[in-house]
C-alpha cells in the first residue's frame, strides 16, 4: 500500500508536469522577448512579453476548417524542445543586402478528441516573432477548407492605433477595390474597424509609453489567401479571409491545403522604441525562394509620363521625350503606361524599344490584369489573365527587349488571386522580365520568395497627388507614416520625387493641384521610400526649370540599399534615417508638424570631420546645397520647416 506522503508527492508531480505541458514559453536569443502559450478552457492562446512589460495581452490562436472546428475543445498535447535557426543570406532588393537571422524555434501541438488538429510554430528572434499553423491529416481527409480564424493579437488597453482601413469590395474606380489606398490613421483609439471591413496588413500600435508593435503577415502565394484584421471593441484584432464581394465575387474567400498544410507566416515586431520596427527584416528571414531566377536582374531608375500628362500622352513622341530625358538623368529605364496598345501600337512600341537602346534606356510597359474582376477600360487587358496569351505576350516582349512590366488592378486577396500573382510572376521570369504591381495587395515576403518579383504600389500613392488637392496639404503627413508602416515590410512603388510645383503636363501654374512641400522634402523621399525600381514623378520640363542641384541629386541617388539606420520620428509627424550603398550613407528627413523639426542627434554614420555634404531648407521652403565638416562628437543640429527635409549624404 503506498504511503500517503509519497502518494501526494506524485500528486504535486503530475499536477507540475500536466501545469508545464498546459503553458509553455519561448524567448529570444537575448531572453527580453517571451511568447507564453498555453490552453485555456480547451481553447490554445498566447501572450507576449518584452522587457517583462506586457506588449500583447491573451490573444486567441485556432482555426475552424471543414474537417474540424479546432477553436475549441483543444488540449497542448507536445511541446517540442527549443531549437536554434540561423541564417545568413544575401537579397539586393530590401533594406538591407546582407541579413543574418537569429532566431529560437518551438512547435506547440494541439489536439482534440485525442488527435493531433494542428501545430503552431513559432520563431522569435530579438525584435520579431513569426508565427504559423501546421494543420494535420483527419481520418482519410487530405485536404480542407480552413473557414475562418480565431488568431487575433489583443494589444493593452490605452494603446494606439496606426492603421489603414479595407476599402468596400468593388468601390473606387472602375469597381477596381480593394487596392490598399486608404490613408492611414495615425493614434488612433482602439475599438474601431475602419470603414466597417476591418484594416489591411500591416498595422502598427503605441503600447501606451512602453514601446510598439508592428503587425503583419508573410509567405503568402497561390496555396492561401491574404488576410486583413478585424477590429474588436475591447483592444483584440482577428485575422480575417478576404470579403466573398472581391474580384467581383469569383473564387472563393475561404483557402484550401492540401494536408498536412501550412498557413502563412503571421510576424509580430516588437521595441522600446521605432528602431526595430523600421530595420526589421522578418517579412524576408521566415521565407525562401520559389523558383530559380533566370537571369541576374538589374534594378532600374526612371521616368513616365503618366503620372503628370495623364492618358492623352501616352503617345509616341511623347515616349520618346521621356527616354531623352532618362537618358539625359543617366537613369535606366522609361515606363510606358496605360493605353499604348491603342495610342501608340505594337509595331511603334517596337520603334520606341529599339530608339531606347540607343540610349541605354529600356523599356516598362503596363498591362490591365483584368478578364473578369473590375471595369477598368485601359489597355492592353485580356491578357495577363490567360496563360497562353500571356506567354506569348512575354515572348513577344523578351523579343524586343522590354525590361519589365506593371501589372494593375487586381482587386481582391482571394486565394484565386493570389494564384495570378504567382502565375504572372513565374511566366515572366521564363522570359527574363521583372514585375511592379499595382492596384494591389500588398507583398508578403515576394521580394525573397519571386526573383524578379521587383515591386508592388498597395499604398495611397503619388497619382492621388495629382488627382487631389487634399492629398498634396496632407503629403508630408503620409510621407512621415510610410517608413514605420507600409514601406518597412515591402518594397513601395509610391511613384513620387515630383519637382513641377503644379501637377500638370508643363508646369503651369494654378492649374491642376499644388504641391507644398520642397525641393528638398522630394529628393527626401527618394531615399525614404525604399523600391529597388523607382520611375519617378519628374518631366522633362524639371532640367531647364529645377535647381541644378535637385537635378544633380536625382540622377545619382541609387534605388538599392545595403543598410538601413533609424535615428529619430513619430508616424504621423516626421523621420530621419539612413540608408547606405555601397560606401556612402544618405541621411533623409522630413517633417509633417505644423512647427519646425528641431533636434539634436548623433549620427555614428558619418566620421568625425568628414566632409558632407547638407541639402536643406529655410524657413520659406527655399532650398540650399552646403558642404559641413562634421563635429569630432558627431552630433548635428536639424531644423526643419513645416513641409521641409533635409539631406545629409558623405
């Protein structure tokens, strides 16, 4: 018989063990930063601490699939143990060329009924966590529809929201939404869900004075569909499947995998302060690439017409003003936007590729995505939806030498969408063209995954400039926003660096809207907003009636990064940082405020009296050119005007 003593150590015993299997942690390779997970009530959630502060309260993990509702009912049945990733690899086209990836790996496992229903795999590096489900065979079951998602991260109650509201399914022009052109909020109360669809990824949050949040998802391709958030009045924001009215209702909203099956990565990034949300690379660390590249791709500078002429210029000669001026830039490439099918035609388009190859300017060229999803009736359409012309499309392009193309309005995140994407991608890298999105979602770590996957617009872009005087009086605003949101996850093709004064075909003024902002604060965002393709909102008309300097400036800025530096900012209100190629670091600023940017800060990037060379503003928006000796302490004083930047470049 045993004794009573040791019948209740064995108790406290297993009442340990089932406790340490029922919440379990993971940390960072530095230990500040702890994911708990755990079940509750037969239902699996997790938190998240960093620096022992609470940056996510309990927030809910599950999926609902048609082979298993697995949101409740649950048990931790495993715990793997905690396993070391690493990872060095090399990507010409995001923030930074060389990236190592630190990061500890565990695999909690949930079951019910007695069965394995899905694994959560999680990965936290210093900053950054990545999370996905593994979802397991049923019976004979092999593949299922996963219906909807209980995953939601619950930010502390008194944060603040950053965030950019879904657009209502076939809104907009031509019926062409969603197209992730919204503006963004900036401290925004929680408890809200945008214009009633819910918010789209990313979406960054102020935990009250303890740091930020930045929240996002990656790894997304034709075996899923994209996600957006849905805003809950206590603070919980739940991972929600595209709306059933997107791509004018065809394909379905909920995905469906083959088994065992994997979600998307969701990312979560975490600091004290914004530096870690503006350097992070954990959309690039979690993913791997799909196919081999075919050739080496070369990343371009350009012009286009479009964004200032608009469609009655997409003709020949005008085209072929552009390549003058690219050419006179020393910039590489023109695009050739919507309508030249009709405006220009094949056999011009011919003539205008081989007149750019005489002045080492090649050629982009625009496709309408459309068969059955959206109005739009630019063209060339009919074509990149369909295998075989699109091919032969590709084939005809590779033929005269086409560099790459844009491809727009899409219209929705269905899994049949993302499946376009993947398929427009891959038909083009057999024929050696890169791709720029537009009217479109937003990459998900497609700079890694697709080779020559260059670009994608999913931002509230320089043609609402050009179209609205409202967004040219908030342009520094959004200008201030994009490096801690959109654009720290995914190359931007914002399409900006305007030097007319009035967005019109010659400058003209009070015609068309005003811009406000400087010389400056322009040549600013060309370094901001990081795109390893930039075709710029400048004309020609800018060589004779710019400042020499701007000009000088704009034909030497590159469009690759090989490092990224935060030093200062609040969405919302301004940004200072850095970016280096190769030897040489571009500082860039800009400032929102209705009162001038002034700071004091040390800038390690630049050595201790060295010689650099300082683009600024005064008071009335007036630009200037300076060489500055930098003190042996490298601190420097900025002070920016309202709507003003600032340069510094060694």
């Amino acid at each position: 018989m045993i004794n009573k003593g040791i019948l209740l150590i064995l108790i406290a015993f297993f009442a340990h063990c089932n406790w340490s299997l029922a919440n379990k942690s993971i940390s960072s390779p530095d230990g500040k930063l702890v994911i708990n997970v755990s079940e509750i009530g037969g239902k699996a959630v997790y938190n998240l601490h960093y620096n022992n502060k609470v940056f996510l309260n309990q927030s809910p993990l599950g999926l609902n699939t048609n082979v298993g509702d697995f949101t409740q009912g649950l048990s931790l049945s495993a715990v793997g143990q905690q396993t070391k990733v690493e990872e060095t690899y090399s990507l010409p086209n995001i923030k930074k060329s060389r990236v190592t990836y630190l990061a500890n790996e565990m695999v909690f496992t949930f079951s019910k009924d007695n069965k394995p229903a899905f694994d959560v795999i999680f990965r936290v590096s210093n900053n950054d966590v990545a999370f996905r489900y593994k979802v397991y065979p049923q019976g004979e079951r092999l593949v299922c529809i996963v219906n909807n998602e209980t995953t939601g991260f619950e930010l502390p109650q008194g944060s603040t929201a950053f965030l950019s509201p879904q657009m209502k399914p076939m809104t907009g022009f031509a019926r062409t939404g969603p197209s992730y052109e919204t503006p963004y909020s900036a401290d925004e109360e929680m408890g809200k869900n945008g214009y009633g669809y819910g918010y789209i990824f990313p979406a960054l949050f102020r935990v009250k004075t303890d740091g930020w949040v930045l929240i996002s998802e990656t790894g997304v391709d034709s075996r899923y569909c994209a996600s957006r958030l849905n805003g809950q009045p206590s603070g919980l924001y739940t991972v929600e499947y595209p709306l059933a009215e997107e791509n004018n209702g065809n394909g379905t909203s909920a995905p469906g995998i083959t088994l065992p099956g994997y979600t998307p990565w969701r990312t979560i990034t975490v600091g004290e302060n914004l530096q870690p949300i503006v350097e992070t690379t954990i959309p690039f660390d979690v993913v791997e690439p799909l196919y081999k590249a075919s050739k080496k791709y070369e990343y371009t500078r350009g012009s286009w017409s479009w964004i200032i002429k608009m469609d009655n210029n997409t003709t020949f000669p005008v085209q072929k003003d552009y390549i003058d001026f690219s050419a006179a830039m020393g910039w590489e490439t023109v695009l050739v936007d919507a309508l030249w099918d009709t405006q220009i035609g094949r056999d011009k388009v011919e003539e205008l590729a081989a007149y750019g190859k005489t002045q080492n300017v090649d050629l982009f060229l625009w496709y309408n995505s459309n068969g059955y999803w959206n109005d739009a009736p630019q063209g060339p359409h009919g074509l990149m939806d369909k295998p075989a012309l699109r091919r032969k499309e590709m084939a005809w392009m590779k033929s005269i030498g086409i560099r790459g193309i844009k491809v727009d309005f899409f219209g929705g995140d269905k899994q049949v969408t993302m499946q376009l994407y993947e398929d427009i991608l891959y038909d083009a890298n057999d024929f050696g063209l890169l791709v720029v999105f537009h009217g479109c979602t937003l990459p998900r770590g497609w700079e890694r995954m697709f080779p020559n996957f260059a670009s994608s617009e999913a931002v509230l872009a320089s043609e609402m400039l050009h179209f609205s005087q409202e967004r040219c009086d908030t342009e520094a605003y959004h200008a201030s926003i994009h490096p801690f949101v959109r654009n720290t996850v995914g190359s931007m093709d914002f399409g900006g660096t305007v030097l007319n004064q009035f967005w019109n075909g010659n400058n003209t003024p009070n015609r068309g809207t005003r811009r406000l902002t400087s010389d400056v604060f322009q040549l600013a965002t060309a370094v901001l907003f990081q795109s390893p393709v930039q075709h710029f909102a400048m004309a020609p008309n800018n060589l004779t009636d710019a400042p020499a300097w701007a000009i000088d400036f704009m034909k030497n800025v590159p469009v690759t990064w090989d490092d990224i530096r935060y030093i200062d900012g609040y969405p919302g209100k301004y940004v200072v940082m850095a970016r280096k190629h190769g030897n040489k670091w571009y500082l860039a600023a800009v400032n929102a405020q209705n009162q001038p940017l002034k700071l004091k800060v040390k800038l390690p990037m630049f050595n201790a009296g060295e010689n650099v060379t300082v683009y600024s503003d005064d008071a009335k928006l007036s630009g200037k050119v300076t060489t500055v000796k930098t003190k042996s302490n490298q601190l420097f004083e900025i002070n920016i005007p309202t709507n003003g930047g600032l340069i510094i470049v060694n």
